[in-house]
C-alpha cells in the first residue's frame, strides 16, 4: 500500500506540532489510536496495511486541527484522502479471489461479478473464497469458512445455487455471490 502522507509530508507534521506547542510525540503516541478511533471509527491497532508513519502523522494532523492550529489545505486533503481510504476498507465486502475444485467457473472470476456458472459430473465441489479484506467474514451456503479455505459441498444431479456471502466489518456491508453449479447424471 503507497504512503498516503510521503516522509516529508510527515516530518512537516512533526514540525508544526512542535509549533503548535501540541503534546510531546511520546505523550501522542499513547492516544494515537484512541484518537483516530475516535475520528474514523476504525481500530486502526488491528490493521497492518496501514503505513505506520502515515497513520502518525495523520494522527498529528488531527491533533492540530483539534487544537485549532491553521493548516494548509493541502495537509486537510490528506487527512480526508486517509479518512476515506480507512472507510471504504472498513466497507470492503468484496472477494478477491473465488475458486472451484472441478469444472470452471464462468465467467472468470471479478471482484464486482456476482453471477457464475458451472457443469461438473462430480457429486461434490469444493469452494474457496478470499475476501479483499481480512477483517471481513466470509459464509458459503450459511456456514462460516475461513477466507481463503474450501468448503465441500454436496451436488444433486442438476441445478445447485450455491451462495457466498461476504460480511464487511462494520458488520452491516454483505455481498453475495453466487455459483450456479449443474451436475450431469
């Protein structure tokens, strides 16, 4: 994942809380996730995608805003640019990978297709789902399944609607996807 503040942008936040006579870094790094909980409603602790010299000096950019201390639109820019990243990971209800055991999927896997269809002559078919997001949830016909581990389900000669559901972690956001699997007598 790129930066979403560049070093500079983050020692120019360093140097303007020191400025601002904001709290000292190490009085900061105490709340910095309490603080950008608070801000973004994301528990920033549970995410290791998010560059760790971003997030600080995001959350000293926060700070300074909290304390009334102009900053330039170009640092607010990020701070929202960094806000929304988080929140749209946070509704992140996707797949980024789908896979059967036998037959082939069709059409080819997207993350923004929700329809496929296969023909085996199997009596079962194995499905592995990978969800964009590790904090999202991820069910195959009703039963959880770790992301990225199959589910074996059993196949009756003809139409069988099988259906993925994805659970983002604001625990509200799903997408289904579905398999449409036809087994030959």
């Amino acid at each position: 994942m790129a930066h979403i503040l560049t070093d500079a942008e983050a020692l120019a936040a360093l140097r303007l809380t020191e400025a601002a006579d904001c709290p000292t870094l190490n009085m900061l790094m105490s709340a910095v996730d309490d603080g950008l909980l608070t801000e973004t409603g994301y528990d920033w602790t549970a995410d290791a995608a998010i560059n760790p010299t971003a997030k600080l000096a995001a959350s000293i950019l926060l700070v300074a805003l909290n304390e009334g201390v102009p900053l330039p639109d170009s640092y607010r820019y990020k701070i929202v640019q960094l806000d929304a990243k988080v929140k749209s990971r946070l509704i992140d209800a996707s797949l980024s990978a789908l896979a059967i055991s036998v037959g082939t999927l069709t059409p080819s896997f997207l993350a923004s297709r929700a329809s496929y269809v296969a023909a085996v002559s199997s009596e079962s078919i194995e499905v592995t789902p990978t969800v964009n997001n590790s904090s999202a949830s991820v069910t195959v016909n009703g039963t959880d399944v770790t992301s990225g581990s199959s589910s074996s389900i059993a196949l009756n000669v003809g139409t069988n609607a099988i259906s993925i559901v994805v659970t983002a972690s604001d625990e509200s956001t799903t997408k289904t996807y579905t398999i449409i699997v036809t087994r030959a007598a």
